[in-house]
C-alpha cells in the first residue's frame, strides 16, 4: 500500500482538494486503484450544521456521512465511491478517544495527544486505506501549516511515513507563490517560511506544488528547489485556470507531477491516456449553443455553497453540447423585486436545497413564475418541496398551506415531520441520509429521463411530502413520478402540462460525473435548449 500526504501552507483556499483529485485522475488513468480521504482539524463531528456561508456546501455520501465538499472533488474526478471512512475531523477524533478511556481501553493510563489522538488518527488512514483493494491512498489534511489544531494530524502522518517505510509514503505540499505587482516579481519566501514550518514538525515535502497568478521563472524554481530541499523537478507550477477546473489534471500532466509521484513511490506504470477527459473538456469549452439558467438560492454570494449543483449542470451542459450560463438569484431578492425582473430571461430555473424560513417566499414566487411562464424548473430536495408548497396555494386554492419548517400552525402540511422525526431534538445526523432505492414511474417524464424503471439517490432532508394530499395533487395534474421502495414517500414530482417542471426529493447532483451526468440534470438542460430554441 502506497500513502501520498497532501498538505497546505501559506494561505487557505489553494486548493489542495483540486489537486489531490486532479492528481487521483492521473493515476487511474496509469492504471491504479486509488481511493481518497479528508482529515479535517474543525472541532465538529461533520459540516452537517455548518453554516454554507463560513463552509460551503456539505456533500453527502452514499452512506449517509455529512462530509467535507472536497469529497465531491474526490467523486466527480475519479470513479471512487467513497464513504465515511474517508473523511475525519477532529470533532469525531476526540469523541472516539473520549469513549475509549470510559470504557478503559486504555487501562488506566494518562490520555494524551501522543500516542492516542495520533494513534486515533493513523487508525482512521488505516482504515480507508484498507476499505477495499486499493494500490494507493491520497489522504488531504485540511487547514494550513502552522494552525494550531493541524498538528496532531500532521504529527500523525510523520509517524505512519516512518512505520510504512521508505518508497511508500510521499508528502506533497501545496503552496501559494505570490506576485508582488509593486516589486514585479514572484516572491518564494513565504513558500519557505511554510515548508521551515513543515520540517519543525519532521515532514520534509518530496513535491511542491506552487500555486500562482504567473508562470514560475527559472530563477523561483531553483531558488524553491534549493531552499526547500527538493529536486528541482519536483517544484510543480500550478497557474490559475483559464476556463474550468477539469483543466487541472492536464496542466499537471504537463508538469509530469504522476511521473514524479510513480518515481518516488516506486511504480512502473503506463502513461496516462486522458483521451475522454479532453473530450470532456472539449464539450465545455467548445459548445453549439449556450443556455442561460437561474439558480434562486439563500446563500449565492458564496460559490461554494452550491458546488455540486454547478457542477452537475456544467456535466449535463456537455451532454447536450451547451455552456451554462450560470445566473445566482438571491431568493429574498425575488421576494422584494418580483420574478420577472430578476428570472424574465431565464431559459430554465434551479431551486437547490436548503434549510431555514429566509428566501421561502422568493423561492415559492420562483416556483410560480416558472410553473407559469413553461419555463423548465428543477427543484431539489427543498426546491421540490417549495414547488409543492406553491401548487397547493395556487392551484388547489389551499391559501395557507404550506410546510411545517417554516409554519407550523399551517392547517395545510402539505409537506410535514414524519411521526417518528416529531419528538427528535438532536439536530446533527438526524435527517433522512444518504442512498435510497426510488420506484419511477413507467410513462413519466423522469422515467423517460432514466430510461431505467428504478433507481439509487443520495437524501439530505428532515421534511416529506403529505401523501394526505397526494391524490388531490395528482387529480389536479402534479403527477407523482418516483416513490420510496415501499411506495410511502414521495420522491419525484411532476407537472403533466409542461415542458419539464420537476421536483425530487433527494439530490441528483451528488451522482453527476463529469462523463456520466444525471439524467434529470440532462433532460432539463434539453427542454430549456428546447425553449431558448422557440
């Protein structure tokens, strides 16, 4: 078994999740099995009751495990499919220790961060290393070096390099390489002060990857490789994007960073093809048409809030040879300005999940002007349930109905608590999570779309719909088009008298790959390619 260590230094948000991905596509595609893990310092159990404006969006396993979104990187970038072990905190850390010194695991011993909280950690990278037939383990250590709550993980990961031997672990560290516009040049320093840090704990990077605005000159490059204590070739130039994220694992192809991993680890492998990966590419950057979709969210102003979601719509727009167009719609703006001014050029709009009363009546007026308008609309999770909330106001003439989330007092739960959920207080882990097997119903749009009679979906909700009110929905044309598999819950939903307005229960977006997108993505991208067209 073969480990490489990802770390970070200098500032957050480099994208050490990116490159760990990016690097997991190259060597599958030399022929390894690999599979990948986050270890996170925060002190929560999960990101589950993380606010999306300070974390993003929590990602959601099949499993069921609330995780880091880095671990949608890990999906959409390879063919892993990933569970809890994958992904630690030290929330989850300290809990395990805690309970095994109650317990008197340790037989009376004094409980320290070493050898305990290290020795915890290194079970857990055991753990995922050995959770399958793997060749290779890419373990992410979130935060940055010299953060307080980092070290005993980078402690824990200097042990394990020691124990696995040499050839067998690799630390790569990724780094920020500024440029100093007022001096005119790239500054290597605080990439050195980073790796010093580095070292005072006992790690000495094989690899830097230097992330930065302008290509490295080869005066940086020497200058890193000399202070840093690496091979000249193992300093890694890793520039901006132009235009996707999926351009990574080509500009480190091109920077051989898999040659260099497979020389240190001691691999002899093929070269890479990454023939499908630069069709996939090809879709993105050079499209037919070009589609212009809304996206009416409550936390739009942070791009990562709605990560998988975008994704999903850029492996879709592929699918049908057209760019997005991504319009963020913030709900409360719709509340104060109306629908027509902010979704009237919309060729199709995305209501996303969600949690929390603020933007409810923005995202039902959302729901409304697409119901009718014929606009496409896909709703997820929340989106379906707002649109559910919207037809029972609107069309059944139910005023007050609406979900007991947001009123609990309504005399109409068209979407409520199911009873065993009612008396939980405990919010984290609490929701209906993970996959689950759906019924489709034969001769339905979402049917159509699958082209299959069942399917597997990833939840991350508390609510359902009301089947008290499903056969006065029905009735009225909001067609139930996929149940649970014992048929009690709903889970997609769908207007009979238009082009495409669907609401599921579950998130699609967690199952889209980029040469693999979701159906329902895909079938509501060609209906809105369907009304730019008209």
């Amino acid at each position: 078994m073969k480990y490489v260590f990802v770390t970070g230094g200098v500032v957050s948000s480099l994208g050490k999740g990116l490159t760990a991905a990016a690097l997991g596509t190259l060597l599958e595609h030399r022929g390894l099995k690999i599979t990948l893990q986050k270890l996170d310092p925060y002190l929560n159990v999960d990101p589950g009751t993380m606010n999306p404006f300070q974390h993003g969006e929590v990602y959601v396993l099949e499993d069921g495990a609330e995780t880091d979104l880095d671990l949608g990187h890990y999906e959409r970038f390879t063919s892993v499919q990933l569970t809890r072990k994958n992904n630690a905190t030290t929330g989850q850390i300290y809990e395990s220790v805690i309970h095994k010194e109650r317990r008197g695991d340790y037989l009376g011993k004094t409980v320290q961060v070493i050898p305990h909280v290290t020795d915890e950690i290194k079970e857990r990278i055991r753990a995922a290393a050995t959770d399958g037939e793997y060749d290779l383990l890419i373990t992410e250590i979130g935060g940055t070096t010299g953060d307080i709550e980092g070290l005993p993980f980078l402690e824990a990961v200097r042990q394990l390099a020691i124990e696995v031997g040499p050839g067998n672990a690799l630390f790569l560290h990724v780094t920020l390489v500024p440029y100093l516009r007022a001096a005119g040049e790239l500054k290597s320093k605080p990439t050195q002060q980073s790796v010093a840090k580095l070292r005072e704990i006992g790690i000495q990077p094989n690899i830097l990857v230097c992330r930065s605005e302008w290509p490295l000159t080869p005066d940086v490059r020497q200058k890193l490789a000399l202070y840093c204590s690496v091979p000249l070739d193992a300093v890694v130039e890793e520039l901006d994007l132009e235009h996707s994220i999926y351009e990574l694992p080509l500009l480190l192809q091109k920077e051989r960073l898999d040659e260099l991993v497979a020389r240190f680890l001691r691999l002899s492998l093929p070269p890479a093809d990454l023939r499908d990966w630069e069709t996939f590419l090809h879709r993105i950057l050079v499209s037919k048409h070009q589609v212009r979709i809304a996206m009416v969210g409550k936390y739009i102003e942070h791009q990562d809030a709605y990560k998988s979601v975008s994704e999903a719509l850029v492996h879709a727009g592929a699918a049908v040879e057209a760019g997005i167009e991504l319009l963020p719609v913030d709900a409360e703006a719709v509340e104060k300005r109306g629908p027509e001014e902010l979704l009237g050029k919309a060729q199709g709009i995305v209501v996303p999940g969600g949690f929390g009363h603020r933007g409810v009546q923005g995202k039902i007026a959302a729901a409304r002007f697409a119901r009718e308008r014929k606009i496409p609309y896909l709703g997820l999770c929340l989106g379906m349930q707002i649109a559910a909330v919207e037809f029972a106001q609107h069309v059944l003439n139910l005023p007050e109905a609406h979900s007991t989330e947001f009123c609990p007092t309504t005399p109409d739960p068209v979407i409520c608590l199911l009873e065993e959920q009612r008396h939980m207080i405990q919010k984290g882990a609490s929701m209906r999570l993970g996959a689950s097997f759906c019924h489709l119903v034969p001769g339905s749009k979402c049917q159509a779309a699958y082209q299959n009679l069942s399917t597997r979906e990833r939840h991350r909700h508390r609510y359902e719909f009301n089947n008290a009110y499903r056969e006065a929905f029905e009735r009225a044309g909001f067609l139930v088009a996929g149940t649970s598999e014992d048929s009690k819950l709903v889970e997609l939903l769908e207007l009979a008298d238009h082009p495409w307005f669907v609401g599921c229960q579950f998130h699609p977006e967690f199952h889209s790959r980029p040469n693999a997108p979701h159906p329902l993505f895909a079938g509501f991208l060609r209906e809105a390619l369907r009304v730019r067209a008209g």
